[in-house]
C-alpha cells in the first residue's frame, strides 16, 4: 500500500498535509502519524485517512496525551479520517 505526505491549502491561513495509512494495521498508523506530525510546523493540519479499526482509539489518546487538537474524526464506509492540529508551544 503506497503512504504519501502530500501538502494542500485548506484555506489562506491553513496549510493541511495528508497521511494515507490505509491498509496498515497497529502500531503503523499511529507510528507513521507521530513522525509525520513532528515534520509540520506548529498550529498546521494534518488529515489521517486509515482502515485500521483501533485508529478510533488510538489517535484520540495520541492527541490527548500530546497536546495536539483532534479537530475532527469520521467514518465512511469503513475509512477512518481525522483531521489534527499541531501543537504549539506557547
């Protein structure tokens, strides 16, 4: 399964980056999106796409425990999408 880093404009001020961890199982999601999420600059957005069932626990807890924003968390079709915003470290 091919995983890419792509960078996007969500809006003016937002620049958004795609992870696609489909078809990875755990720990790789949450392993590729703790790297990935240390190569964007603070208050940017990284969207997560992933198959990986566990990822609806997972990604909460990793936001939670390092202080990044879960904006937003979906289901479709047994795709899991999250969109999160980098800490920052005021």
């Amino acid at each position: 399964m091919k995983r890419h880093l792509a960078k996007g404009m969500k809006d003016r001020n937002t620049t958004e980056y795609l992870l696609d961890a489909r078809g990875l199982f755990c720990p790789e999601p949450v392993m590729l999106l703790h790297k990935k999420i240390r190569e964007i600059a603070e208050g940017e957005v990284l969207v997560l796409i992933a198959t990986d069932p566990s990822t609806s626990r997972d990604v909460p807890k990793f936001c939670h425990f390092l202080g990044h924003e879960l904006l937003s968390s979906s289901e479709n079709e047994k795709t899991f999408r999250y969109s999160i915003r980098k800490a920052t470290t005021d």
